[in-house]
C-alpha cells in the first residue's frame, strides 16, 4: 500500500511544474531556476529554449506569440503579466506585489526563496525583459535578448528590427 501512495507520489510531481526560486538558489542551486540549468539545461526555462524554442518561454513566443510571455501580451492585456497589471494591480505580478508581498514575484521571496509555477515564470520572464525588476536572472536573460535581437537588425544600417522595437515598446510601458 505504502508504495502504491509512494509511486503516485512520485509520478504526479513533475505534472505540478514547481519550483524553488530566488537568489540562493540562482546562485548555488541546480533546479530548474538556477543559473546553472539557465546555463546548461535544455527545456524550459534554460537559456537554450529561451533562444531556440517557439513555445512561451522563448525569445519567439515574446515577439511573435500572444499569450502570457509575449509583448503582445504585455502591452494589451490587464491580467498577471502585462505593464497593466504590473502598474495597477496588487497580486503577483505587480509592482505593489514585488515590493510588498511574501511569496514568488515578491522581492521578498526572491531574497528568500519561494516556490513558483510555470505561469509565474512566464511572469517573471516578461518583467525581466520589460526591466522592471532587476535580479541576477533579469542580467542573463537579457544579455541572450540582446544578442538574439541582434540577429534581427538591419543588415545595412544596423537600424533595431521589428522585435527590438515590441521589447523597447516592452520597456517603455513600465513606467
């Protein structure tokens, strides 16, 4: 019986996508939401799927996506994850959250630790594209923006791409 409730156990964890996050873990962990699988993980939220898959959590989904984790997303919607609620609301996702809550997407919980699920990672993704945070994180995923972006420039004139404009317009709502 016992390991009946043990293999349940153990086979419906992945299915909650969970995991730790914040500053001790980005620095010294190895999870899903650690500088080291951003480094050398594959799937989300790696860098590798940042800059090479199409589904949300990739440079793709925030330019041509949108749904949570796009610019499209971000400009014109008002739910968690658009500048919208970032500037109005009070939950998760929110400028009043991060500085004011206890758990992930407060700055708080990133100092010390919190759990996240995949749609606050969007979330997440999305406030660190936009600068609207500024954690350890925010430096790597914006660092592979801009060189990803970089691909998009105008060959001739070097002028910024259609996708650099969606994450300056991005950048700009957040005030």
């Amino acid at each position: 019986m016992l390991a009946a409730v043990l293999a349940l156990a153990l086979s419906a964890a992945p299915a909650q996508q969970t995991a730790a996050w914040g500053d001790d873990e980005w620095r010294n962990g190895v999870g899903m939401l650690s500088a080291h699988y951003f480094r050398n993980g594959t799937g989300f939220p790696s860098g590798h799927e940042l800059e090479n898959g199409t589904r949300a959590g990739s440079f793709h989904h925030l330019i041509f996506g949108i749904r949570l984790g796009s610019a499209y997303f971000w400009d014109n919607e008002t739910g968690t994850g658009s500048a919208y609620f970032w500037r109005n609301g009070v939950g998760p996702g929110s400028r009043y959250y991060w500085r004011n809550g206890q758990h992930c997407l407060s700055d708080h919980g990133w100092r010390n630790g919190a759990i996240c699920d995949g749609r606050e990672i969007l979330t997440f993704q999305s406030l660190c594209v936009a600068r609207a945070i500024d954690v350890a994180p925010c430096d790597a995923i914006n660092a592979r923006l801009e060189v990803w972006l970089s691909r998009d420039a105008d060959p001739f004139s070097g002028a910024p791409g259609p996708s650099a404009e969606a994450v300056a317009r991005m950048r700009g709502a957040v005030e």
